[in-house]
C-alpha cells in the first residue's frame, strides 16, 4: 500500500486487524492487488479461478472492510463466483494437505468434515507422532511445562524429554501449511 495517505497509528492497527478479519481467499486477492500490484488476470491464472472471482474477492473485501472500520456487522454472504472459486481451492489445498500429510506417515482418510481444514491437519499431525512424543509435545505447549518439568512428570532425564520435545516441534513444523499460506505460494 505505497500509495495510501496518512494515518495515526490507531487507524492503521484498525486496518491491520480488519483486513486479518478477512476471510483467506479473499484477503489473499485484497492483498495481491493492493499489495503486490498484480492485474485480476494474473491473480486469475496465479489461482486457477476466473476473473470474476477474483474482482467479486476485491469487492468482498472492500465491502468487509467498510463495515468493520464503520463497526457495523457484515451482513452478505460471499458472492457466487468467489464461493465456487473458494470450494474450487479448497478441494485443491485438501488434496495437497492428504499428500503432505501422507509423507508424514498418515495413512487413513482425513475426515474433512469439519469447518476448520487448520484444526483437522494438526489433528492427523498429531496422530502420527510417537505416543511419548506427543505427550512430551503436549506437556510443553499445552500445560506450558519446561523440559525440567516434563522429565520430572514422566520420571525421565532432562535431555530425553528436550529431545521429544524437539522431534514433536520438528514433526508439526513438517505438516502442510496453512490454506492462506497454501494461497499466496501457489
């Protein structure tokens, strides 16, 4: 946003924090026009969408923006073509997660069933963890344990429970990214 006037810096953490707001494929395409400068058609052959999805995202955005800068409720849905375009992708983003997900080990069906695609990777994430890996894991980012505490807790030495938790970090850090981060790579 090189060409955007002046403002405190309460407006600017508003608009940081409404554009955050935006749903992904549609912050993704806000973000590519006015960040990135790229003409719908780029955006449209970058995504492998039409062109109409791609400006009714822009719109979308627009729309979701005034209204939460205006703190006022949104009150449409997304539009057609930019819906058709974010089931489009999202089967496309599944389809890579149940491929980066395999490499990890995973080997039964995803359940997709849920809203959160985020919350169903970290889930089959987590399964294929080792079961002392994952309660080490746990123990660390749940309860906030230190490795001290950890080793203590599962009547272990300090260095196998930083170990486990470190193979736990390196684990989730190979799972597949986010849909948002899937987006801007693709």
């Amino acid at each position: 946003m090189a060409d955007a006037p002046d403002h405190d810096a309460a407006t600017l953490v508003a608009i940081e924090t409404a554009i955050e707001a935006l749903p992904p494929l549609t912050r993704v395409v806000f973000l590519l026009i006015r960040v990135n400068d790229l003409s719908y058609g780029a955006i449209a052959r970058r995504l492998s969408i039409g062109a109409l999805a791609v400006e009714s995202g822009l719109a979308d955005a627009l729309y979701r923006l005034c209204c939460t800068l205006d703190g006022e409720t949104v009150e449409r849905a997304m539009s057609a073509p930019l819906a058709d375009a974010n089931t489009i992708l999202s089967g496309r983003y599944r389809c890579y997660c149940e491929s980066r997900l395999h490499a990890l080990g995973v080997t039964c069906p995803i359940p997709w069933d849920d809203d959160d695609d985020g919350a169903t990777v970290m889930r089959a994430t987590l399964l294929t963890m080792p079961p002392t890996v994952l309660e080490t894991f746990i123990l660390n980012r749940v309860e906030d344990l230190t490795c001290a505490q950890i080793a203590k807790r599962m009547g272990t030495f300090r260095w196998i429970a930083r170990w486990r938790m470190l193979r736990g970090i390196r684990h989730v850090a190979q799972r597949p990214m986010s849909f948002e981060q899937w987006l801007r790579d693709i």
